[in-house]
C-alpha cells in the first residue's frame, strides 16, 4: 500500500516536470516551438512594418517645388520663355492692337520743305508729329488742313487737298515722329506776288493740320507765313520716313 503511493508521486512529478520542459520550448525568442513554426518576434514584426511603411515617404521629396510640373519626373517643370516679335508698322503688338495716337500725345511743328516748287512764297512744308507720351500709338491717313486767319483755329478757311501717295499705318513710338508733306499752289512774282491762275494770294500765319483719329493741331512757321495760291493743297500720308 504504501509503495504504490509512492509511484503516483513520482508520476505526478514527471508530468509536472514534462510541462515545465514543453513551456520553455515555447518561449518567445527560441529557435522552434511544438509546431515547429519559428516564432515571431517583435523584432521583425517591426523590420516589416518598417519595410511597407517607410517613415519618410520618398514621393513627396521627388515632387518639385515649383507649381505645374509632374510628380511623376521628379524634376521642376520650366515653362517655355515669352517671346515677342517686334510689331512693324500697322501691326498690333503682342497681346493687342496699338492704338491710335490721341490728340494729346502728340506735338506738332512745322518747316519748310528744302524741296519745293520754284516761287516766292512757301512753296511745300514739312508738318512732323512727335509723339510726346509713354507708349507707342498709331498714325495713318491724309491730313486736312486749314489756313487759320490772324492765327485763329476757329476762323479758318479749309483747303482743298489732292491726297499723293497710299495711306498705311505708321508706329511712333515714345518719342519717335511721323511726317506729312504738304505743297502747295505757289505764289509767283515779286513783291505781293500773284497767282498764275488769276486769283489772289493768300498768306496765313497758322495752319490747322488734322489726321483720322488724331485729333487737329495748330502749326506755325518760325521763318514766315504760309502764302499760298488757289486754296489749294497737295498731301503725302502720314509717313515714318522724313520727306525732304
């Protein structure tokens, strides 16, 4: 009786022993477990996270800074430089129409002309229109005129104009010129002079020079008067190349 008591002690502390053994194989760390899965440890449990889930996400760096390029390059998009042709006469300048020259932007003077139809009076006159303000502006056309009495626009007697030449447009730009050249019907003879047609001479101090959307402007010469025959008068266009 008693040696059987004992065998089932020593049994029980064999299988106590047994299960001791078959819990530190298990361990987290050892090579194998009773699978024989290895297990895992929290070591490459974090190498894989690591792996799919970089900390520092490669695409963002490779974006340019610069907005509208591609992400896809790497690289800053360059837009292409502007570019711009020079806008000859008549042409509009990139991005618009150059407009016509207001009244107030230009300045008109006259002299006269060095070739001229043989007489004693004026004979031709040269009328330049310099553009006075900050941007470029168009002429284009024949001029009117007017010979304005004792010097007055507002008494002024038109002349009929026999236009000479083909109008086309000019660009003037921030202090360029344009010129007109006007002739006209010349005085003969001495002293007060006479017309070959019969009629009377006339002499104006002041002519009144208007161009198609540029506004009428008073000229005068500063060596005599613009004496001229019949009422008469021939005119170039307006042109970028100063007549003689």
């Amino acid at each position: 009786m008693q040696h059987r008591t004992t065998v089932r002690v020593t049994a029980s502390a064999a299988a106590a022993v047994a299960a001791a053994l078959s819990l530190t194989a298990c361990r987290p760390g050892d090579g194998g477990g009773a699978s024989g899965a290895p297990a895992k440890t929290p070591t490459t449990a974090t190498a894989r996270a690591t792996a799919s889930h970089p900390a520092t996400p490669a695409a963002e760096t490779s974006r340019p800074a610069t907005g509208g390029g591609s992400a896809h390059t790497g690289a800053p998009a360059t837009s292409a430089p502007a570019t711009s042709a020079p806008a000859s006469a008549g042409s509009g300048a990139p991005g618009g129409t150059v407009p016509a020259c207001a009244a107030t932007a230009l300045e008109a003077s006259a002299y006269q002309a060095a070739d001229r139809p043989s007489g004693t009076g004026v004979g031709a006159a040269v009328i330049q229109f310099a553009n006075t303000s900050g941007k470029a502006c168009t002429l284009k056309g024949h001029p009117t005129v007017a010979g304005a009495g004792n010097g007055s626009p507002q008494h002024n007697r038109p002349l009929t104009v026999t236009p000479t030449g083909t109008a086309a447009s000019v660009r003037v730009a921030p202090g360029g010129k344009a010129w007109v050249k006007l002739t006209f019907v010349q005085v003969q003879g001495e002293g007060d002079g006479y017309c070959v047609s019969g009629a009377k001479p006339v002499a104006y101090p002041t002519l009144v020079v208007g161009l198609p959307g540029a506004g009428a402007h008073q000229v005068a010469l500063s060596d005599g008067l613009f004496a001229e025959c019949d009422n008469k008068v021939t005119a170039t266009a307006v042109t970028a190349v100063r007549p003689s």
